[in-house]
C-alpha cells in the first residue's frame, strides 16, 4: 500500500497541522504494528515487520478514514486480487481481516476505536458475521462505512446526520441495515449511499437534496403545521423505480458527492446535480431521475466497460475493437464491480469525460480524453478534477487536481495537468487499485514490476520504500526547504503510524536520496589558457564589453601576457613600458619578483557577425582568478557535449 496527502487525522475538521506536513509524493505503508507478534524488543517486531507486506483484497476511503480488507503476507507473495490478470490467485489460502485508519470521530471505524487512529486497526467487523460469511465489498462516504457481506446483507457505521446508514435508530458501531437482501456491492460518497443486488436493481438512500438517489424528487417537502418548505431525506433502503419500468439491469454504478452515474452492459445513465454539465447530457441542468447519456458517433465500435464518478466530473472507458472475450473483477474504489477486457482482446481503451475541466470550465458532452494510454483497464475519479487511470500493466496515470488543496496528484509541480501522466515514484511496481478519498490518496501494488527485480529486493531484505530524486522535485528548487521537506513529511507520518521507537529505526534503513544535480557545477570553473582547446568558447573582456568567441587554433605560447589582437600588440607595448619607467623603485623591485609566465596565442572566431577573425594573447593559468584583471577571460556556460565529435554546446 502507498499513501499521499494528509495525514492529520487528529482533527475532526479539514485543518493541517504544521507538524505533520502533507505527503507531496507516494510513501510506502508497511504492515502495523499491530500486526506482528508484541513479544521482543523493538529490533525484532522491526525484521517481523521488514519481512512482511500488506496484501490487500479491498479497499475504500472517505473523507478522512481508510477501511481495508488486508492481510500481512510473507515478501514475495502475489495475489489475483484487485483485477489483476497477471498473477496467481493465492489469496484463498489467506486470512483477510478488516482494518481502519483516520478519523473516527463520527464513528465511521465502527466503535472498538477511539476518536481517530494513526495506523490501521482492527475493527472486529468478523465477530458480527456467521461462520463461513465473508466481506465482498467496502464503500465510504465522507463520515459513513459500508460493509456488504456475501451472504447479501449490509452493515453500517459512521454519521447519520442525513440518514445516510438506512438506520432508524441510533447507532452505536456497525449495524445491519435491514430492508436489503442479496446485495452483491455497496457504493457511497458525500452523505449518500447505494447498494446493488444480484438481479442488477439499485437501492439508494441518504441526503436527496441533489435528487442523485434517483427517486423523482430533491426531498422537498411541505410543513402541514407550519407551511414552510422543508428537505427530507430517504431514511431507508429505497429501490430506485425507474431503472425496474425501463428494464434496466445495472452492472457497475460510481457515485460523486452530488450525482451518481452507472451503466448498464451497453448504456451509461447520470442523475443528480449537473453543474459543470457532469451528467453529460449537454446543459446545467438537474436531474431526480436517470437519464440515458449519449456519445458522439465514432468510426470503431466500442465497448463500454467502466464508469467512474468524482465531485464535479464523470468518466467513462470504452474500448474499441473488442473480442467477446471477457474477464470479471473487481474494482475497489468504493468496491465497485465491473467486467474488464482481456488485455489481449482489444486494441485502443478510449477515456470520454464531461463535467468539470482542470481548467476550471465545463464540458456539456462526452469529450474524449486526449493522449489517454490506449491500454486503461480502469477508471477512477475523486474530489476537485482529479481523475487517475489503471493500465492493464499496472501503471497509474493521473490527470486534474484535487479539491483539497493539500492534497497532489503525485507527480511533480511542473507536470501537465489537463492529459494523463504516469505517476512516476510508482513505476517500479505493478499497481492494481488507487482510491481517492478526501484529504488523500492511497495505491495498491501487487509486486514490483520484474521477477528480477523482486527477487533482488526480496533476497537482499529490501522494503518497496520509495525514494524521490531532488532532481524530480522542482516544486522545491530555490527554496528554503529544499530536499527536505518529503523526508520530513515521511519521518511524521511513519512516526504517528509506528510510533518513535520504531519510526526512528526504521527510516535509518530508507535508502539515501540521490544528490541534486548541480547543472553550473562546472560552468565557472578556472581553465587556464595553456588548457584550451579548439573549439572552446570563451568569454573575454574586450576594453569595455564582454565578447563571446570559439577557439579555431592554438598558435602557442607568447612571451607577452593580456589580452591582445594583432593590431594592438605593438601599442599596447609602448604604453606599458611608458607606465613602467613612471613606476616608483619599490614597485619595479616588486615586479622583477615576480616568476614570468608566457601567454599563450590563439586564433579566435567572433560570434558577432560585424568581428572578423583574429589572433589573441591569453594570460597565463592563474589570470582567472584574478578579479582585479580588467582582461580576463572565462570559459563557462559551455561544456562539452556527448556527441562523437565532442563539441561544445550551451549548458543548460
């Protein structure tokens, strides 16, 4: 598991804590604590730890809580969990355990935690289950936790402020929600949420003031006693009637905080709130009911086989060229199941998006995203204009920003935002899942992205810590903290999820991080005349002006010094012998001490078109260095280059 963004779950509001700055970049989650025996000392618990990874089967988040189905598995171990096609499918011989993380001050991680948690925990959801039942999904909302069992039932945990749990009364940790049966997958964001049974009917309930629940109406009611208009909400589980008279069956379904978007095997539908035209149907208007969204026409057929939904945007995948030939897995960003293409069945993935730009504009209709990888098996989208894309290698790419401000997108400050760009410090390993919740943003990896590799990594004892290059940080060039500030980022939050003692050994083993490159390191280093060759350019003071010019022959040494041409020689020596008799004794005797160095002639090419060639004397070694010398000269900003000839070039 990797991480990034806001760590400060001590707060129960959007606040930063200086102390725990936010992750710019990934960090790698080891197992916690909890995790591995408590008997030993802290070296010990620390190689349990060193040996052992998160394997996690499903995983969702909410505004500021993680809830994960996990299991620490022995390094080297690879699963077919999250939707990857690659690798053996060992998980059936683990034990799979819901753990927490974040904020619980509304109860979202249930009640066996207290007010919030810095490392993940066990929630004990297994004791509420009968034997032989297990967890299929996990979905959050911003303070909400759903968990869907596979004997069909749903448990609920968090606020119930706008009914959001299905909940007539009050709750106290994870509770069944009754009215629901053979559920297959929940769903649920903002203060809303879904769930899906086997027959593909969609139930809804929570907050209508957006009408995303998709019953006909925003929740506006009429006070009989007062007659004043007044919000309700759908306080349980309620079937959404609209996709039964269509004869709709819904295979995948993602929510946004203010709409909800699913699809059926060869249709997408929208409703809710559409500002920004997010639900695709070519204005700004709302909607309380489904609509049936329509793509522009396009010269392949395509296949639709993902939806995705974030706070002001929609994505869809479809793939063009596709065979009949599919796999089902499971997408866990708020575990929504879906049928991905075989990798080798298709020839273009094709990324469509209305709704919110990273511009800050709106687009009305299904846009085709632009230089989108044609191998994306899966969509996600999250809070602001982020949107992240999962390649069928197990790369991520990542486009947009994310509403909290706080929070990056993983990739450095200069990175384009309005195209997909891989998120780098994640390349080394085989992604198969990322969430966004609402201050951050959490990756799941298989293992890392070469036999080789892992089992070098495995055998020399080496975590998947990340290490981001100064040279790749350009957000913190020329600044105070710079190449600092991501290490201390990864000390605080490793410190709140280990604890000090831990922490503190266990940083020691993160590899260093690679030197800034200094790009001027050689630009104003002295050469002496007598080191110069052709073709270097230099620089010399020419009376009252620099002037740039290319060496085209070294004529040898001079028994006069300065800089000179050809047609100055002569009176600059008579001006210097007159300044001479005009010097006092003590300066004569001073001179004669002085060891003689010939300078050293060269045939010099001016860069400005209104110079001739000429020839020139240079001062010895040592004149560089003298910033008294009105003459001197200065071979910099140019280096030699790496091409076969060697030439000089401009170092940038």
């Amino acid at each position: 598991m990797f991480f990034w963004g806001s760590y400060n779950f001590q707060a129960p509001q959007l606040v930063e804590n200086p102390n725990r700055p936010p992750l710019r970049y990934p960090v790698y989650v080891p197992p916690a604590p909890s995790m591995v025996s408590s008997a030993g000392d802290d070296a010990e618990r620390l190689e349990s730890l060193d040996a052992k990874r998160l394997v996690v089967k499903l995983v969702a988040c909410g505004q500021k809580h993680i809830v994960a189905l996990v299991s620490p598995a022995e390094r080297g171990t690879t699963t077919g969990t999250m939707g990857n096609h690659d690798n053996n499918n060992n998980d059936n011989n683990m034990e799979f355990t819901v753990y927490g993380m974040g904020s619980n001050h509304s109860g979202q991680l249930g009640h066996r935690v207290p007010e919030y948690t810095t490392t993940l925990t066990k929630l004990h959801i297994e004791e509420l289950l009968s034997a032989g039942t297990t967890i299929t999904s996990i979905a959050c909302g911003n303070k909400h936790t759903l968990i869907c069992t596979s004997a069909g039932g749903v448990f609920a945990a968090g606020d119930n402020t706008f009914d959001q749990l299905g909940v007539r009364t009050t709750v106290d940790g994870f509770t069944p929600v009754s009215g629901l049966a053979h559920i297959r997958s929940v769903y649920a964001a903002g203060n809303v949420s879904f769930a899906l049974d086997a027959k593909g009917q969609v139930y809804s309930w929570g907050e209508a003031q957006y009408g995303q629940l998709g019953h006909g109406d925003t929740g506006e009611r009429l006070d009989s006693r007062t007659l004043q208009e007044v919000r309700t909400n759908v306080s349980v589980p309620t079937l959404i009637q609209w996709f039964v008279r269509h004869r709709v069956c819904v295979l995948e379904l993602a929510v946004g905080r203010t709409h909800m978007v699913c699809r059926s095997q060869d249709a997408v539908y929208t409703c809710g709130d559409g500002s920004y035209g997010k639900l695709g149907s070519g204005n700004t208007s709302s909607s309380a009911t489904p609509r049936c969204v329509s793509f522009p026409p396009r010269a392949d057929t395509e296949k639709l086989v993902g939806v995705a939904a974030g706070d002001e945007h929609t994505l869809v995948l479809r793939v063009a060229n596709l065979s009949h030939s599919y796999t089902s897995t499971t997408n866990n960003n708020n575990n929504n199941n879906t049928s991905s293409p075989d990798p080798t069945c298709f020839t273009s993935a094709v990324v469509y998006h209305f709704g919110r730009t990273p511009r800050g504009d709106g687009q009305l209709t299904p846009n085709v995203i632009a230089a989108a990888p044609p191998t994306i098996a899966r969509v996600m989208a999250g809070r602001g204009t982020l949107s992240a894309a999962l390649t069928h290698d197990g790369k991520l790419c990542v486009w947009g920003k994310h509403g909290y401000a706080r929070v990056s997108n993983g990739t450095p400050n200069g990175a384009p935002r309005a195209s997909p760009q891989l998120v780098q410090a994640l390349e080394p390993f085989v992604i198969t899942d990322a969430v966004v919740g609402g201050t951050f943003v959490v990756a799941i990896a298989d293992r890392q992205r070469t036999t080789e590799t892992k089992e070098k990594t495995d055998k020399d004892g080496k975590r998947w810590d990340i290490v981001i290059p100064h040279d790749d940080r350009p957000e913190e060039r020329d600044t105070d903290t710079a190449g600092t500030s991501y290490e201390a980022s990864v000390h605080a939050f490793l410190t709140q999820y280990m604890g000090s003692a831990l922490a503190n050994t266990y940083i020691t083993k993160i590899p260093p991080v690679p030197p800034r490159t200094d790009h001027n390191a050689n630009a104003f280093v002295p050469k002496g005349a007598h080191g110069l060759e052709v073709g270097q350019k230099v620089r010399l003071w020419m009376t009252d002006i620099y002037a740039l010019g290319t060496i085209l022959q070294v004529l040898g040494n001079s028994d006069e010094g300065g800089v000179k041409t050809t047609n100055e020689e002569e009176a600059i020596k008579d001006e210097r012998n007159e300044n001479n008799e005009m010097s006092s004794e003590t300066e004569k005797n001073t001179e004669n001490e002085k060891e003689h160095k010939p300078g050293c002639r060269f045939r010099i090419e001016w860069q400005r078109d209104d110079w001739h060639e000429e020839e020139i004397t240079l001062y010895s070694d040592d004149e560089t260095l003298d910033e008294k010398n009105p003459n001197r000269w200065q071979p910099i900003w140019f280096l030699q280059g790496r091409t076969k000839n060697g030439e000089y070039v401009l170092d940038r």
